[in-house]
C-alpha cells in the first residue's frame, strides 16, 4: 500500500543483494551477539523507497522522517504493543544501484520476563539484476 508521505523510490527495480551486520546487546545479562545475514530482495517498480526496509508492522507505529543530505533519510519509529516498546533510529539512502542504512533499534520487554535490548545494525545493497525470478 502506498504512503502519500513517501516518494518513489530512486532504487532501480529487479534483483538486490542485500547484507546485515550488527550486534545485538542485552546489558541486563552482559551478552552480545553479532548478526549477520545475507538475502535477496525483489524491489517493485513505483514501490515507496523505504518500504521493503522498514521493520514489520511499522504501520502500527509512529513514524516520522525527514531528507538529510546525500540522498539520505533520517527515521524515527516508535512501537508500543503490550508487552514491549521499541525505538528505531536511522537512516536510510536508496540509490539507482546502491542502498545503504544504519539502525539503533531499543526494544523494552516488559511483563514477568522484563529486559532490554540494543541492536545496531548497517544493512547495505547492490542491485544484482533486472529479473528477480523466485525472489518476491
């Protein structure tokens, strides 16, 4: 579904390669885990630029952006649900062959189980072709 407050996006449609590395942090309990993932993405021609990247279910989220320089997007998304509140943090900036973000995602657990977490997280892309064959 289009977002009247979003343009088109720049990314070129087709096939993207896309990678994730960051680290995940529960200082409650002094751990760290790195993430790190790799995926291909199908971008649609006339998609709203940060719509494949925006977490799931952000529309249930308040969501404020804003042009930076260089093509890039800062982002501010708020979460509430019952049992835990996110943050999000971030920008993104979509090229014709190139994507690149960065994210500072808080996440308060609460209930019987209460913790935080810290993620931060650069995920980065190429567009790899014109055809996404399988990939949707």
């Amino acid at each position: 579904m289009a977002h009247p407050i979003l343009s088109e996006s720049p990314m070129e449609p087709g096939l993207w390669d896309m990678t994730v590395a960051g680290t995940v942090h529960v200082p409650s309990a002094n751990v760290s885990e790195p993430v790190h993932r790799s995926m291909q993405v199908c971008i649609k021609a006339h998609e709203p630029p940060a719509e494949p990247f925006l977490p799931a279910n952000h529309g249930h989220c308040t969501t404020t952006h804003a042009p930076l320089a260089n093509g890039r997007e800062q982002w501010n998304i708020h979460c509430t649900t019952p049992h835990a509140t996110v943050n999000q943090v971030g920008w993104i900036q979509s090229l014709p062959q190139t994507f690149d973000s960065h994210w500072q995602i808080t996440e308060n657990i609460t209930g019987p189980a209460s913790y935080t977490t810290e993620t931060t997280m650069r995920m980065k892309g190429r567009r790899a072709g014109p055809d996404c064959g399988s990939v949707r």
